[in-house]
C-alpha cells in the first residue's frame, strides 16, 4: 500500500467509524450508496469483513484506526 492509499484509507476509516458504526461496533451502511461503496473499498483493502448490510472492522482495520495517523501536509 502506498501512502497516499493509506493516507486515503484512514480518512475514510474515520469517517465510517463515526457514521457508520453501530453502537455494538459494527458497520451498518442503511443501504446508502456512499456507504456501500466506502465498505467495498474498505474490504477490497482487508480493513472490513463485509455482511449483507454492512461489516465488521478486521484487525488490521482496528489497527488502522488506533494508528492515530496524522494527517501529511505537502506545504
């Protein structure tokens, strides 16, 4: 993974952390096309499991969310 992919993939694991995550920890994307594709590409990256409506986070997703990653700035 380069890191532009995971810059990008952290950004969007922290988006559905906050607006796809249930209370119990899993993803549920309410059938809403943003979220459905942002789980795809988070399992095309082993970072979710995916379910019929949703996911649950794999270790190296949990790993990627606890990295507490800052953000690069390019000047």
């Amino acid at each position: 993974m380069t890191d532009a992919e995971e810059r990008l993939l952290y950004a969007l694991a922290l988006m559905g952390q906050q607006y796809l995550q249930t209370p119990t920890g899993d993803l549920d994307h309410v059938y809403m096309g943003a979220g459905e594709e942002a789980i795809a590409l988070l399992a095309e990256y082993g970072l979710v499991e995916p379910s019929v409506r949703g996911g649950e986070w794999t270790a190296a997703g949990q790993a990627l969310l606890t990295s507490r990653r800052p953000p690069r700035h390019d000047g």
